[in-house]
C-alpha cells in the first residue's frame, strides 16, 4: 500500500537523523532512493529523478534565500536590523514583541512567500532576540507562524491562486473572505503556540553566521527612513506586481516590465545592490568588507540549501512513484461534504508527498466534479483545499528544513513545533471556512 511506504520512510527517515546521526542531506537522499526501488522506478531513471527534484527545488529556492541572506546579513553588519528592532521595542515594548512580530509578518505575507519573507524578517527576530535576551522561538516562532497562515490560506500566493483558477472563484472575494479566517487563526495560533510548555522548555541558539553579532551605538546605525526603505523595498515590489496582476489582463510591455521587476529573485537582486549602496559604508571601507558579508551570508546558507534539496529530491521519488495518483483514485468515490472532502484530500496529498502545491492542485481536480451540484461557494472551496494543504508539514516538505535549520532545531523538536502548528491551523481554517459557508447562506449571498 503507497500510504504505508511513505509511513515506513518516515519512520526509517527519522532514525537516520536521530538515532544514527545522519547529516540530514544525505539521509534524506539515501530514503529517497530506497522509497524509489520500493515504488517501481526502473534503476536507470533514478538518478534522473533525484536531480529532477532537487533541481526543481533548488531551483525555486536558491536565488531567493540566497539573496534574501545576503540582503539580511548586510542589513544586520550595517546596524539596521538593530535599528529597525530597536523602533519596534519602542513601539510595542519588550512585552508586546511577539505582537509586533505578528503584525509585520501578516503585512509583508499577505503578498510575499513565505520563504521570500521569512529571509527578510527572520535578521530582525534575530536582533530582538539578542537585545531582550527573549528565547529565539518566543520571538521567531510567531513570525513563522504568522507567515505560514498567509502564505497556505491566501491568493495571490501560488497555491491559492492555482485553485481559484480552477474553481473559477473571483480571486478578489477568495482574499477578502479568506482574511477573515486567516487573520484570527493565524494570530490566534502566532500568541499561544511559544507558551506551550514543551515549546518553552526549547532553548536553542541562533545559528552561527546569519546574523551579526555586533551592538551597534546609536550614532553608528543608519536612519530609520533609509532602514525601513530598504526592508520594505523587496515587499513593494513584489506586492506592486501582484496586485497590477490580478487587477490587469492583458499584456504590455509594461506589465512584463512590472511582472519581471516583481519576481522575487530579481526584486532581491536589485534590494541587495541598494543595501549595498545605502549601508556599504557603515560596514567597512570598501566594496571587499561588503562583499565578506555577502559570503559569509551565503556559506551559512549551504548546507540549508543542500537539505532543502534533498527534501525536493524525495518530494518528487513520492510523485513519480504514483502516490498522489492513488489518493486521487481511492477518495473519488467518497460522498461527504465537497468542503470536507477537499480539505481532507489536501490533508492526506499534504502528508504523504510535502508538497503543498501538488497536494491543493491534485485535491481540487478531485472535487471540481462535486462543486457545480453542491451548492457551495467556489470561494470556499479554494480555501478549504488550501488552508488543508498546510497540515502536518514533516521531513518530506522542504520548508520544514527550511524552519528547522533557521531556528535550529533537532529534527524531533522541529516535529514537535511546526508539524504541530500547522496541523492546528489546518483544523482552524476549515472550522473557519464552514462558519462562513454557513453565514453566506443565511445571509442569502
């Protein structure tokens, strides 16, 4: 049965890393070739898959966290990561951190990936941590959270937005009905999950070249305005061109102008050369002393990247090996609500491939059959398959190393904080989506 080889990987997964001490990159390709025997793909075509997969991943990820890095770690050697901490201590207070955490996070998430934004905020939860002497998951763990809610329930992200198109759902109601859920949920979830007692009794350091370990004085940190101006200049061009997106239809010259200009790695790029030009000289002298902190920026990064890979390696040995396309034939039968089916669906597409993309396209080609008899919103549905798609995230999402590695976590811990998360969220947003199913209905729109 495909669901019980991907159990067994798991389980063999976690052995390697916990029990043996394998390096995560390596374990991670080690299962996902025994996964690919087991599954039938002839021997020949493995390695294909392998590369495939990580290629796919890397290549999704590379030039944003790599840049994203860079961006961060000259932000953090020039003082204004501190700078910009340091006005939102005056804010909130040190005991309001974590709502201020939540608060940046849902505003640059509504638009932006969570990789893209979890690289830019992720300095500034570092620098909270070291000047209030906070835990680094009492800080950073609502800014992940916070993210991970915008990112899985709202288009313009890609996932969302994918299934709006299917469904034929008006992409502007899908948001808007969709903030009331995500907004209360996902700061619900951002506030309670760090004072669990197991996550509190977490302690763990911040990974070492990420950011810098410099206090700066006051007089030696950068301006607010130049500060901020570089932080949000990523946010407005990426949030600039998905909203030109879904307001426009057409093409131009200038919308491929717009769409280029707001792609993530490209938006990165030119924010990297303006940090660069605005705080290079608070760093050293010359283009050298900045160019350090670009690479010590990105040999932090490698061995990030190399698991992130692996977990892309073994996504794709699960689609190749036919595991979505059992799902897809054992659930199509089932007569339950078209909301429950497709939140459950993406639940179970979720948990045996990691991939929250494939899991909400796959699941909304299984129910788009249900809708047109139903009754229910398309609206609704989009969000019941995406906010399903972001439960139990474990070893086979990329992401999850992703926030493993950033907060520096074992791999058992990181179980304990995200897959759990997560998985609540998931439970919250469909409670969410069938209350306003119910109050669309009663209210007759």
């Amino acid at each position: 049965m495909p669901l019980v080889v991907v159990g067994i990987s798991v389980l063999i997964l976690l052995l390697l890393m916990t029990r043996l001490r394998l390096n995560g990159f390596a374990a991670l390709l080690l299962v996902a070739v025994g996964v690919a025997v087991v599954r039938g793909i002839p021997l020949e075509k493995i390695p294909d898959v392998l590369s495939e997969g990580i290629g796919g991943q890397i290549g999704d990820t590379m030039l944003t966290i790599g840049l994203g890095a860079m961006v961060g770690r000259v932000m953090g050697d020039s003082g204004a990561a501190q700078r910009i901490a340091g006005k939102l201590l005056d804010a909130f207070g040190p005991r309001w951190v974590q709502v201020a955490m939540v608060v940046t996070s849902m505003l640059i998430g509504v638009t932006m990936f969570y990789e893209v934004a979890f690289i830019i905020i992720v300095p500034i939860a570092f620098t909270l941590v070291r000047v209030t002497g906070a835990k680094l998951l009492w800080v950073g763990l609502p800014m992940s959270i916070a993210l991970s809610t915008m990112h899985s329930f709202l288009p313009p992200h890609p996932g969302p937005t994918a299934v709006a198109t299917t469904f034929h759902a008006s992409i502007g109601l899908t948001l808007f009905y969709g903030l009331f859920i995500a907004v209360p949920a996902g700061a619900l979830i951002a506030l309670a999950w760090p004072r669990l007692p197991f996550i509190g009794a977490m302690d763990p350091a911040i990974p070492k070249g990420l950011v810098s370990e410099r206090e700066f004085a006051d007089e030696d940190m950068p301006g607010l305005g130049w500060s901020l101006f570089v932080a949000f200049f990523p946010v407005v061009l990426i949030a600039g061109a998905a909203v030109t997106d879904m307001a426009t239809s057409g093409e131009s010259p200038f919308l491929h102008l717009v769409a280029f200009i707001g792609s993530a790695p490209i938006a990165l790029l030119l924010t990297l050369i303006l940090a660069m030009w605005a705080f290079g000289p608070r760093i050293g002298r010359s283009l050298s002393d900045v160019s350090a902190s670009c690479t010590s920026a990105a040999q932090a990064m490698a061995m990030i990247l190399l698991v992130i890979g692996a977990g892309g390696a073994f996504k794709n040995v699960l689609v190749e090996g036919g595991i979505s396309d059992y799902i897809k034939d054992v659930t199509a039968d089932w007569s339950i609500s078209p909301l429950i089916l497709a939140w459950f669906i993406a639940v179970i597409l979720r948990v045996a491939l990691g991939s929250a993309t494939v899991a909400v396209v796959t699941a909304s080609g299984v129910v788009l059959p249900l809708l047109a008899g139903s009754g229910a919103h398309p609206e609704m549905m989009v969000l019941a398959v995406s906010c399903g798609s972001i439960a139990f995230s474990h070893v086979n999402d990329p992401g999850f190393w992703l926030f493993k590695e950033y907060f520096n976590l074992s791999v058992i811990d990181a179980i304990k904080v995200r897959t759990t998360y997560t998985t609540v969220l998931a439970i919250l947003g469909l409670f969410g989506v069938l209350a306003a199913e119910w109050s669309l209905d009663i209210l007759g729109l």
